[in-house]
C-alpha cells in the first residue's frame, strides 16, 4: 500500500511541475536555460497494451503521442537532425533554430512497426541503439519476464540472499512492491547471475524468458531492413544490457567495443554513437565516457536528464537525453522538458 502512495505522490508531483514548466514555457520565461536542443530517449512505441499490472508502463508511448510531440516541436520551431549530426551542430550552432534528436534504446520490433511510419511522416531521423545479446537472442529482458511473471503468479517465493522468502500477489501494489524488490536486487547484485536466477524462477513457473525477447525484439533481418530507410540508423548498446559502472573496465570495455562490431557487420559501417544499459548516474560513469572516446565513438548518451548547449561540447560522450515517458502522455510535456526548465527548477 506504502509503495502504491508513493508512487502516486511522485507522479502528482512530476506532472505538477511539467505544468509549471509548460506555463513558464508559454509565458516565455526562462529561455535562457534551453540551450541549443534536446536529444529524446524512447523505448517501446506501439498501442496501449491492457494489462492488469504494468511496471515497465514508464518505457511505452502511443504513436498518437509521439505523432503530437513531433507536430509541437515543429510548431515551436525545431529542427530535427540525426545523432551523428550532433558534433558539427555544437561546434557551429550560431543562429541555427533549436534542434530535437530522437533515440530509441533496445531494438524493439514496435519500432519498425509503428515508430518507423511516424518518423517518415515528419521526416524526422532517429537512431536505434541495439544491445546484440537481445537481437541474438543470447540474453534475456529481465524487467520484461519480471512483468509477466508477476501478472501470472497470485504468490512467489525466492531467495534474495537471505534465505527463501514468500510474497502475496494478489494486488497491484504487491506486485509492485515486489518488483522493486527484485529491481533492487539485480542492481545490488553481480547483475547476470541475478538474471539468471530470475530466468530459473521464471522457467519453472513455465516461462520462457526468451521467447519474450523474440515476441518483441527486431532481429538481425529486421534490423537490417529498417536501415533501409534513409531516416533510420543504428547505435551501440552492448551485448548484455548490463550496468557498465559495475563491471571491470576490461569488460565494460569489450561490451562497448563488440556491440559496435555487431551493428558493423549488419551495417556496414561502425556506429559513431553508442547508448549506455540504463544511463542512470550509478549506472554510467565518467569512466565509460573515456572509454567510449578510446573506442573511437563521437557520441555517447546517458539517460540523466538535461538539454544539450556548447559546455556538452567537452563530455559529447556523456550527455543527458529526456525521457519521453508513458506515464506523461501529453505533448506540452515534452516541449516543457526541451525548455530545460524542469531541470532548472530541479535543481539539475
């Protein structure tokens, strides 16, 4: 119940502060904390699911919206470059409009399916950072067999290191309090044996994780028949989404330098920018910033949230992207967070 109200409290407050943002925005206050644009992170795009239980509900947008957040930047006067244009566009962005830069993390199938034709409708590019141990099907989507396995159980039992413990399912707010507990636990972890526990759990409850990352990841095929067209490219996201930071540097490294072999070979070319598993402050850190420079990338993003100016020009593979997120659906929302106010009244 506890975890239910806050969860609620946070988004009230979240959504409050947007419309203070928006309002400020149209009151044209504040203009000097935009910079020079925004670079957008996205996961899912596809039509509402309905689910009794949805913990990754934060990762999906509808088309709609996306098609409303496209028509608002337009109208606001952006210019929507792609990624790799991003170097060039620091170092020489004097009396250039704003410019708004779509990325979409994962590889998801929804992206070819129902991003793609809205893309193409504004002629906006947009990049695809794919993680080469889903598109392979090596690796599992732990979140996403979390959320399944969860919707199906009314009780689990596990071992989260102290011992076998048992939870209730039968409301929202259990299930979501213990999936917290089991996000908690693969970031306090070593992170691929916390999955593969999870992979156990749920294959003797008669899941096949895998099976769910080929419901809903594009393949090498389909990856490489959605850089046909001329908006579409595709970004480095490592082998196994795991959280850089947390892994020696040899590793982190060789993660980085095999996704980019990956997109490569199905490519043609070595991707210049690179995405990192989860993008929070614990989960990326200066470190695989220089190691994605020593890699030869020219760009690398986070998922912390900011606006792009001039002073980025000295962390371009480090920088913040703003997360158009399920949970608030509503175009003036997304200019907001492009007006960098939000982050200015955050603090951020």
């Amino acid at each position: 119940m506890e975890q239910g109200i806050r969860i609620r409290l946070k988004r009230a407050a979240i959504s409050g502060g947007l419309e203070t943002a928006a309002i400020l925005k149209s009151l044209g206050l504040m203009r000097d904390v935009a910079g020079l644009g925004a670079i957008f992170t996205l996961h899912h795009v596809r039509p509402p699911l309905r689910r009794t239980f949805a913990p990754n509900a934060h990762l999906e947008i509808s088309p709609e919206f996306l098609d409303r957040v496209i028509k608002r930047l337009k109208r606001d006067g952006y210019e929507f470059i792609a990624i790799d244009a991003l170097p060039e566009r620091i170092a020489n962005d004097r009396n250039k409009p704003p410019f708004a830069i779509f990325t979409l993390d994962d590889g998801n199938r929804d992206n070819l399916d129902h991003a793609l034709p809205v893309f193409s409708r504004h002629s906006a590019p947009f990049t695809v950072f794919v993680a080469q141990g889903l598109s392979e099907r090596t690796h599992s989507i732990w979140w996403e067999t979390l959320a399944d396995l969860l919707n199906r159980l009314n009780r689990v039992t596990f071992d989260f290191g102290g011992g076998a413990e048992s939870f209730d399912l039968d409301k929202a707010s259990q299930r979501q309090a213990v999936f917290a507990r089991f996000a908690a636990y693969v970031h306090g972890q070593e992170e691929m044996e916390a999955v593969a526990r999870i992979d156990e759990l749920a294959r003797k409850n008669g899941l096949e994780p895998l099976d769910l990352v080929r419901a809903s990841i594009m393949d090498r095929d389909e990856l490489k028949q959605l850089i046909r067209h001329p908006l579409a490219s595709l970004g480095a996201h490592t082998v196994s989404h795991r959280a850089l930071a947390r892994l020696p540097e040899a590793e982190a490294a060789a993660e980085m330098a095999l996704s980019a072999d990956y997109i490569a070979d199905i490519t043609g070319r070595r991707p210049a920018t690179i995405a990192y598993p989860y993008g929070t402050a614990d989960a990326v850190s200066p470190r695989e910033a220089r190691l994605a420079a020593e890699l030869g990338f020219s760009v690398g993003v986070t998922t912390r949230p900011g606006t792009i100016g001039a002073v980025n020009a000295a962390t371009i593979t480090h920088l913040p992207r703003l997360s158009l997120n399920g949970h608030y659906q509503k175009a003036r929302y997304a200019t907001a967070l492009a007006s960098g106010i939000p982050m200015r009244l955050m603090g951020h």
